[in-house]
C-alpha cells in the first residue's frame, strides 16, 4: 500500500492524452508515480468530434497510468482548449461596506463572485475569474486587499468562458471513461505552471503552447494573469502543409516534419535531398530537405505573427520583458526558438517542463507541460486530505472536493486563486 496524498491529471490533447498521478509525500514532495500515455483520437482542434473515440482513448491512457501508480482514477483536473474559448475583462465593486472593519476573505469571494455573475450572465461556462487587480476606496494597484482599510473594494478579473457545447462534450467523454472532472483547468494555465519561474511572471511574459491541434496563449504581467488566447494552427497543419505542398500521406508527412525538419532552411545545405512517397504505392520522391524547410519555417512565421498581433490586442505594446516562452511538442521542431529571437525584441526560450527531482525524465519534454502543470494545479488546489494510502488512490482525495456543476468549479476556483 502506497502512503502520502494522491493527484491526478488528464491531458486530452489532439495528438496524444497523458494522465499523471502523483503522490506527495509527508514532506509535500511530489513524485510522478503513474504515467499512462496514449496516442490521441476523436480530437480537433483541442475539442471532441467523436465521443467514443475519445472515451476509448481517455480509459486506455487511465488505464495505463492506474497500473503503474497501483490506484484508481475516478476524478482528476482535466486540461481545456478550443478556439470557442474567450476571454473578457471584468469589473465589480462591494460599495458602502463598514469601514472600519477591515477586508477580510469573504468580502474578496463576494467582489469576485460579482464579477462572476456578471460573465456568467452573458452565456456559455465561466472557467475562470482570476482577480488581476483590486482596488481599496478607488486605488488601484492593490494585489491583496485582505486586512485593509476601504469602503469601497472594487476588482478586475480576467475572466475565462467557453462555449457549452465542446465542454459538455468533453465532461461526457470523460464521465464515460468513468472520471470525474474535479475541475477544467484553461491548458495555456496549466502549461505555465509547469514551465515559467516567478520571476518571469512578475518582470511580464508571454507563453505560447504550440500543440497538435492549437496554440494556446497566456500573458502574465506584475505576477498575474493578463491575457489568455487560443489559436486554432497547431503541429497538425504544418504537418498538412507538407503533405498538401509535396502530394504525400498525412503519416509520411508527419514523419518528415519531426525527422527533417527546421524552422530556418537557411541551416539546412541546399544539395541534402529527403525521399517523399506518393500516394501510390511505388512512388516515392526526392525533394529537397531545405523545401521542406521552407514550407514550416513559413507556417511557423504565420503563427508568431498571429501571436504578435495577440500581444498588441492584449493592450501590450510589444512582448514584455520576460520575453517568449515556447512549448508543446511542435516547439521542438529544431530553429524555432532562433526564429523567434528575430521576431521578437526580448528574451526567447523553449519551455521543457522544470527539470526537478519529481519530474521522470521521459517527461522533461515540452509537450508534456499541460499535463505536469495540470498535476501542480491539482496539488496546488487541493487539501489533498482524503486518500492517503488507503487504497482509494487518487480516487480518494476528490471525496467532499468533488464537484458537480461549474459554477462549483467557478466557486472553488474562486476561493482557491492566488492573489
Ligand atoms: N521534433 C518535432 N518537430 C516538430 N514538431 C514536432 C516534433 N515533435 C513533435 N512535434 C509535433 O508536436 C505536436 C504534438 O504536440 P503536443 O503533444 O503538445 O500536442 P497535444 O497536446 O496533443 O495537442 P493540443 O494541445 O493542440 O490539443 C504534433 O503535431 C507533432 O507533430
Ligand atoms: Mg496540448
């Protein structure tokens, strides 16, 4: 029998799905004991276009992770894109409160809760309320207003929807799977959990998490939020580019991008030929690698262009000065980071998911970051309380946690965000 706090976490990309389960130990230390790996079906474009698909594919993934880890999975935190995801900027404010006494936890959860109902008013499923500023007797500025002095407590928050349809959609994958989701965690937050470092949250950063399906982006400026995006290019489209431009399968052409290619064709000698087969069985092509080259490095540039536009839509001038941090798989592919060196003014670099003693190894890879982010914001979020050992695993802990409804989700996030 295994003793500590279990956790566990479901990444259901496009291309593969990931669970984790992790156990923290008395000393809090998390250690990564079960990993169930999968290639990915029935995903576009980060939402569900067959339900079954992405049942089966979800209970062999838990499947797997459950041998390793010697639990069972009945709920994890679960990762959540798709370009119907949007984002607005909300203000409440609690007026005419008695000054004298001072701010305390449950004044916070009521402002924020406004701003709640405010979002949730206008349709679809609210994510996430993150508080990105209060203000004390119309200060702004104030990051944690709890025991001070105001009248008035007013907030901006960033808050996170989507649309009804693909999140439903998703729960009943999941639920047929046979796992409750104790919370949607937005992927690029998850992401950034497992590959910032505060000092890049706090001096302003933007993250960029290139998929299969999607490239999903955060911003964090002075330690908060500022900022999420979802666009919907991922690995898969430059995979279709190759195949579209060089009249080859799907398969062949997602072999070629990963063994062949780079972002800057420059860095490939012009003579080295690759060998492309057609769709007839016998044909196969020389082309040149450097070509292959030039159809990525052009799609490549098309998304950080996207991304720069973000930015400045973000009300940012340019990146800020932590600079751009890439990951996900389709950040691997060799002369992106020097790509995007000479697009943007500040700092570049890959994201690989914080090298630290509870990270395996064969998970200190940037297509991993949601899914070791989604482990942090589960341990992160949670008590942790219910399952030590006992043998109900990371089926255990969710216990009283588990919710059942999102505005639940909203209420705990809510209480539990980090301001
Ligand atoms: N060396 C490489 N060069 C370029 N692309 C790569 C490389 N290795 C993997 N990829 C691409 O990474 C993508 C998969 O990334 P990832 O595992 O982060 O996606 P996902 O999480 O399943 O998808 P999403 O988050 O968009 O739903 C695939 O398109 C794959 O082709
Ligand atoms: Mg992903």
């Amino acid at each position: 029998m295994k003793k500590g706090a279990f956790f566990a976490a479901i990444d259901v990309g496009t291309s593969k799905v990931c669970t984790l389960v992790g156990r923290q130990d008395a000393a809090r230390e998390m250690q990564v004991v079960g990993v169930g790996l999968v290639p990915s079906r029935g995903m576009r474009k980060g939402m569900v276009s067959n339900l079954s698909d992405v049942q089966q594919v979800v209970q062999a993934s838990v499947r797997e992770a459950e041998a390793q880890a010697g639990v069972s999975i009945s709920s994890a935190y679960v990762g959540l894109t798709g370009s119907h995801i949007n984002y607005i900027n909300s203000r409440a404010s609690l007026d005419n409160r008695r000054y004298e006494n001072p701010v305390g936890g449950g004044d916070v959860d009521q402002v924020i809760q406004a701003c709640y109902a405010q979002s949730a008013a206008s349709g679809g499923r609210v994510l996430h309320v993150i508080p990105r500023n209060f203000a004390v007797d119309g200060h702004w500025g104030v990051r944690n207003p709890v025991g001070m002095y105001t009248s008035t407590l007013e907030v901006e928050s960033h808050v996170v929807r989507g649309d009804s349809s693909p999140i439903d959609n998703l729960v009943e994958a999941l639920h047929r799977a046979g796992v409750t989701p104790r919370g949607l965690v937005l992927e690029p937050l998850a992401s950034a959990e497992a590959v910032l470092v505060g000092e890049e949250r706090e001096m302003g950063v933007v993250l960029v998490d290139i998929g299969g399906g999607t490239s999903d982006m955060s911003i964090f400026l002075d330690g908060n939020i500022w900022h999420t995006g979802i666009i919907p290019v991922g690995g898969f489209q430059f995979t279709q580019d190759v195949s579209i431009a060089f009249t080859t399968p799907f398969g062949a052409a997602e072999e070629a991008k990963v063994r062949y290619g780079n972002a800057i064709p420059e860095m490939i000698d012009a003579e080295e030929m690759i060998r492309l087969p057609g769709f007839g069985e016998s044909m196969v092509y020389k082309v040149p690698r450097q070509k292959l080259c030039q159809v990525l490095h052009e799609r490549m540039e098309e998304l950080l262009r996207i991304v720069m536009v973000q930015i400045k839509e973000s009300g940012l001038e340019s990146a800020p000065p932590g600079g751009l941090v890439l990951t996900g798989g389709s950040a691997k592919m060799p002369g992106l980071e020097q790509l995007a060196r000479g697009m943007f003014p500040g700092p570049v670099r890959i994201g690989v998911p914080k090298a630290a003693a509870w990270v395996p190894r064969n998970l200190e890879d940037p297509s991993f970051a949601t899914a070791l982010g989604l482990l942090l914001w589960d341990a992160r979020h949670e008590t942790g309380n219910g399952s030590s050992g006992n043998g109900n695993g990371a089926n255990g802990h969710g216990g009283a946690a588990r919710l059942s409804g999102f505005k639940q989700w909203f209420t705990n996030l809510a209480q539990r965000v980090h301001i």
